[in-house]
C-alpha cells in the first residue's frame, strides 16, 4: 500500500493584505476624489498602469528596451473604437468587453511585428521597435480610412440599453468599470513573473548565453513575452479609447513611447510595483505639473536625469532599500540626513526653477512685461538683483546639498555595515 504524504503549504498573508489594500483603494478612491477631472485623472492613472506594467515585462523582466510600445496600445485603441461605432450601429456586444478586443489587436500585432523584432535582442531590437514605431505613425496620418487622418476616429461608449442602471455615461461608472480591469490585469501580470516562461525570461535578462545552453531558444522566449505584453497594451488602449470617446495619431507617436520608458524607469523597472508609482506619476505630470508651468517637460527631463545619476533603481528601489534599513531598526539613524537632503533639495529647486520660469518668461512673453507669478510670488525677468538671488539662491543649495549629501554616504555606509554584522549574528545563532 503506498503511503500519503500531506503538506501543508500555509497563506502568504503579506500578499493578501496588499492585494486586499491594492482592491480597497481602488474601490474608495472616487470617495475621497470626487470632482470630475480627480476622477477622469483616476482611470487615466489606471490605464497608465496597465501600459507601464505591460511596458516593464519588456523592460524589467525580459531586459528588451523598446522604443515603440504604444503601437500595440495605439493600435488596441483605433481597433476598440471602431468596434465601439459597430455597437452603435448595431452590433450585439456589451461595452464593457470593448476593452478585450483592444486587447486581441495588440497581442495580434505583437504577432505580426514581434516575430521581425524579437530576434535581435540589445540595441539592434531597440531600433528595431523604433523603426516600427515610426512606420505605424507614418501609416496612420496615410490612411484615412482607418485611422481617421489627423482629426482621428470618435465613438460614443453611452450605447445600447443600461445593465443595472450602469450606462457608462458618467465619469464614476467609467472609473469602476477601468479599475476592475486594472485589478485584473495587475493580478495576470504578477502572475506571469511567477510562471515557468517568465522565470526564464528573467534568465534570458541576466544570462541569454546560459539559457541557449541549457536548450531554450532565447528569441521564443522573447517572442511569447512580446505577445503578452502587447495584449496588455491592448487593454490599456482599449480603456483610454472608452475613456476619451476618441482616438487621434498621438497614441501611436513617439512621444507615447517614450512616455512608458520614462515613467517605467522613473517607478522602478526592477520592481514589480515600480511601473505603478511610474503610471500614477505619469498622468501627475501630464495633467497637472503641465497646468502649473509651461516648462514642465524641462522639469521632467532633469528628474529623470538626476533620477538616473543618483537613483537608476528608481523610487521602488528607494523604498525598498529603506524598508530593509527599517526592518533592521537603523531608519532612525539616519532620517535627520534624509530632513537636510529634502530642504538642501529644495532650495535647489526654488532657485533653478526661478530661473528656468524667469527664461521661458521672456521667451514666450515678453511682450506681455516682465513680471510674472510663480509659486505665490511676483518676480521681474529682467532685475539683475533678482536674477543674481536666483544664482545665489541655487549655488548655496547646491553647496548644503553636497555636505548633507555626504554626511548622508557615511551614515549609510555605517548602517550597511550594523545590518551585515546582525545578519551574521542571527545566522550564528
């Protein structure tokens, strides 16, 4: 008689009290933000982190570095709406599966054009995804009759009879309808990362020599992930066509591209979690430090590069540095650090960014005058006082900068070294 033996395999409580706050938050977010641009802004940010995270099983997990993943997003988007004006003239489908079409297209063309970039990896498959990038855009101002020229394709997403009362007329049923898709495509998506094919990819990332070796093909590897994430991509695409009601040729542009590398980075392409710090950063930036100051794609060049220099982990890998210094009870030691970087930071910034809205002043306006407002304050774009306070003002955060910045590399290296003694005593132990 064979014998049984039971395992007990205990729940990862950890995961499901973040899965649970991850589902709490998106349900009670239109709570707290009720207006109707929070609320719009709300299902752009979870469309932008549909599009980061599917970006990043490229980037992060697989090591591709695109240069053309809103074809697929884009191409998902043109492909719902002309399926939304198909259900206005008839066609029995539910609004709310819109999406999963979008979805279809993106994995479809990932098909299609995978096959051709997948099988260069590194550079070569960077301006590969590029050149694709650009043949799309170019195709879509060509062909009218598809992709609606330069005034783009429109559709109404208020069609067919109400289910429940749910319309999808306003902007709350809109927002449910894109957080439930984000809940689910987060959820798929981490999955993948825990699946056979997305361990190996990881292994292609690090060592596609090794992974040759063993007997996979590298470039299927490649390819199957370049599917996956274009359906994703589609999604996202799908939903931003749903949520805008119209799709225009900057979905397919460069611009859009180059959006999910950045923000991708800027979250933490290392990390699971970190293209969705970089998907809600994303429309931050896009709506509302847009609405602030005309110089804002400025500002955001010099984060990224700044984030680059001192941070390319990005702020997941910040955060997660951090958590490990705390979990050691070392975060005390050294927050005072993290008080003078943050005020020497900002004096940094208030005296550069004077100066940068000073020169877009008299650039753009000058022939409105020389005064202008900035951050509750009246500033005269030609006072050399005014300009030298400017300078003086950056020169001395820039030089408080660099002492607490190195008070703050000696305690880290400190701390650094009490966490690898205490590991070695509890191992001892």
């Amino acid at each position: 008689m064979t014998a049984r033996y039971y395992e007990f395999k205990p729940y990862n409580v950890g995961r499901w009290i973040i899965w649970s706050l991850f589902a709490l938050v998106l349900i009670a977010a239109p709570k707290f933000f009720t207006s109707s641009l929070s609320v719009t802004m709300l299902s752009q940010m979870g469309i932008a982190i549909i599009a980061c995270l599917s970006f990043n099983i490229l980037l992060g997990q697989g090591g591709m570095l695109s240069f053309g993943h809103a074809v697929y997003s884009g191409l998902g988007s043109y492909m719902t709406i002309h399926a939304l004006n198909m259900v206005s003239d008839g066609l029995p489908l539910p609004v709310s599966l819109l999406p999963i079409i979008g979805g279809v297209a993106g994995m479809a063309f990932a098909v299609i054009f995978g096959y051709v970039t997948t099988r260069k990896s590194g550079t070569p498959f960077a301006m590969i995804t590029l050149g694709m990038a650009e043949l799309v855009f170019a195709m879509s101002l060509m062909f009218s009759e598809f992709f609606g020229g330069e005034a783009g394709v429109s559709g109404n997403r208020v069609v067919g009879g109400s289910v429940f009362g749910i319309t999808y007329g306003p902007p709350a049923q809109m927002y449910y309808l894109v957080a439930v898709y984000t809940f689910v495509s987060v959820g798929l998506m981490f999955a993948f990362t825990r699946t056979p094919l997305g361990r190996i990819l990881n292994a292609v990332r690090d060592n596609p020599e090794r992974v040759e070796f063993i007997g996979y093909s590298t470039q299927r590897v490649r390819y199957l992930a370049f599917i996956i994430s274009g359906f994703f991509a589609g999604i996202a695409g799908g939903l931003g066509s749903l949520l805008f009601e119209i799709v225009t040729a900057e979905v397919v542009g460069a611009a859009r591209s180059g959006a999910y590398l950045l923000f991708t980075f800027l979250g933490g392409a290392t990390f699971f979690f970190g293209p969705i710090i970089g998907g809600v950063l994303m429309i931050l930036a896009f709506v509302l430090l847009s609405e602030i100051t005309k110089a804002w794609l400025l500002y955001l060049g010099l984060i990224f590069l700044f984030m680059v220099m001192y941070a390319p982990g990005g702020i997941a890998s910040l955060i997660m540095m951090n958590l490990r210094v705390a979990a050691f009870g070392f975060l005390r030691k050294i927050w005072v650090s993290y008080l003078g970087l943050a005020v020497c930071g900002l004096v940094v910034l208030l005296g550069a960014a004077v100066m940068i809205e000073m020169v877009y002043h008299l650039q753009l306006n000058g022939a409105m005058g020389s005064t202008l407002k900035f951050i509750g304050l009246t500033f005269d774009a030609k006072s050399t006082d005014q300009w030298f306070g400017a300078v003086f003002v950056l020169l001395t955060g820039l030089g408080l900068f660099e002492v607490c910045r190195r008070q703050y590399l000696h305690e880290w290296g400190e701390i650094q070294e009490d966490i690898e003694k205490e590991i070695k005593r509890r191992e001892a132990l």
